[in-house]
C-alpha cells in the first residue's frame, strides 16, 4: 500500500483504494472506496462525501471511520488525538 502522509486535499476526488493516508485532511472532497484495501490514521474530513461500493460491509467501513468523531457544529469528522473526546446523542429505537 503506498503511504501518502500531511497532505491537505480540497475540492478533489480521491479513491481510497491501494493507499494508506496518515495525518491528512480532507475538505470538500469526494471519497471512492470500492475495496477494503485501504487505512487512514489521524485524518479530517470537513464537509466530505463518502462513495462506497454497495458490496462492501456497512459495518467494516463505518468501524473505520469510528476512529474519528462526527462534529455535528462544523459538520466534520474530528481524529479525537488532535481534539478532545466529542459525546455525541445517539438516537433511541422504540
């Protein structure tokens, strides 16, 4: 996997897949993730749009993603090593 490391992307379509990205941030971009063959660490995405390949398991793309909280306020997902822990309300089921 080809590591890319402390890059900003802004208004780009990347497709996760083969790469591995550590300390990046991604703002107004567009996620591909048509396999499971990627991995970030301590990365933002402000305002992002994530695509993923309606095959793959709901449940491994979202637990990598858990990794950062979802700031409703400046609608972003934040790596809780650069931020505080985030609590967020979860819905109720009936």
């Amino acid at each position: 996997m080809k590591c890319i490391m402390n890059e900003c992307f802004t208004n780009e379509t990347i497709a996760f897949d083969g790469f591995s990205f550590k300390n990046c941030t991604f703002t107004s971009c567009v996620i591909i993730i048509t396999t499971l063959q990627f991995h970030f660490e301590s990365c933002n995405f402000y305002n992002s749009a994530l695509h993923v390949h309606p095959e793959l398991p709901v449940f491994e793309i979202s637990h990598r993603l858990s990794q950062s909280t979802y700031d409703g306020d400046t609608l972003c997902y934040r790596d809780d090593y650069k931020y505080p822990r985030t609590v967020l309300q979860l819905p109720t089921t009936i």
